[in-house]
C-alpha cells in the first residue's frame, strides 16, 4: 500500500505542477517564476516605452509643424487684411476725388444754365 500511496502523490504532484505556468511578472504571483520569462518582459516593456517615446517625438513634431504653419497663416492673414486696408482707403479717395468731379461738373452747368 505505501506503493501506491507514492505513487498517487506523485501523480498528484506531477498533474498540479504540469498545470502551473511560468510567469515572467512577479506580480502575477504564482509559485513559478521564470528569469528568462521576467527578461523577455522587460524586453517587450523596454520596446513598448521606445516605441511610445518616438511616437510622442512624432507628436510633438507634428504639434510644432501645425503651430509654425498657424503662425504663417496668421502672418498671411494680417497681409491680407492690411492690402483690404489700403484697397478701400484708395476707394475712398477715389470716390472723394469723383464727387469733388462731379460737383464741380454740375457747377460749372449751373453757370453756363443760369
């Protein structure tokens, strides 16, 4: 009977072990950790966080682009709205210049009718 008592413990002992897995996150508790595992981890962390870190530099590049493109943009916007300027003050002027024309003109019909 101690036979078979060691062998259905070691039966036991060999169907609980078989159904553990390695961890490598000592976090994950467990019993089994595994070095090999724990460095694979670390290897797919570091290139997560390398992987992060450029695609945060392509961000803030791509924020400094779309700053310096809003920056030229209002720069054009005020070269418009200064070129409107001067375009009605030269209207303006040009249709003092033509009432001052036309007064005159209807002056000078005044005189000759009268």
């Amino acid at each position: 009977m101690p036979k078979l008592l060691i062998l259905v413990l070691a039966a036991a002992i060999v169907f609980a072990v078989s159904g553990c897995a390695t961890t490598g996150d000592p976090n994950a508790g467990g019993i089994f950790w595994s070095e090999s595992k724990a460095k694979q981890r670390q290897d797919e962390m570091r290139a997560a966080l390398h992987q992060e870190q450029r695609r945060g530099a392509e961000l803030q590049d791509e924020k400094q682009r779309l700053e310096n493109e809003i920056s030229e943009l209002q720069r054009k916007i005020k070269e418009m709205e200064a070129a409107e300027r001067r375009l009605l003050q030269s209207q303006r002027d040009e249709l003092k210049r033509l009432r001052q024309l036309l007064e005159q003109r209807n002056q000078e019909l005044s005189d000759v009718t009268s």
